[in-house]
C-alpha cells in the first residue's frame, strides 16, 4: 500500500519492497477486472430457465454462466496440452 508520503513501497520484513510499474499496472488491471466481474454478476443474478438432457429447471444466469466456464475448462485443458504436445513433436 502506498503510505503518506505518496511512496510505493512496502514493508516486507525488515526490508522494504517497491513495486515496479508492471506491479502496479498489473495490481490496477487485477482490480478493474474485478470490479468487471462483480458488475457482471450483479447485472446477470435474473432466474433463467435451464433445459437438461432429462428434464429442466431454473437457475441465476450467472451460476450457468459460471458453470458452463469451469466445465469448457475442465474439458478444454487436456485438449490444449494434447495439442500442444503434438504441435511439440512434429
């Protein structure tokens, strides 16, 4: 955290630490990205409905919206490495 006197530099131990821009830049992506996802969420909490291969039901957009990321990358990761790994050989 930047202290008083408008320094970034932080205490780490007995040491200080700086934070280079990159840090920094980073750090403040990292936070605009949340402050994103949050309004994302926040604007998709409606109740949707959802059709299974047996039957149907209702759920926040957002948890189908969350649940359909994990399960592409659950599935998509070995497909990728796979690739990669062929990609690797030739």
């Amino acid at each position: 955290m930047p202290k008083a006197g408008g320094s970034d530099v932080e205490q780490s131990g007995d040491q200080p630490v700086e934070r280079t821009r990159r840090e920094q830049a980073r750090l403040y992506a990292a936070g605009v990205l949340g402050a994103i996802i949050v309004l994302f969420a926040f604007f998709n909490l409606r109740s949707v409905k959802v059709d299974w291969v047996a039957g149907s039901g209702h759920s926040p957009l957002i948890l189908v919206i969350v649940i359909a990321f994990l399960v592409g990358a659950v599935v998509g990761r070995p497909l990728l490495s796979r690739l990669q790994e062929s990609a690797r050989r030739k």
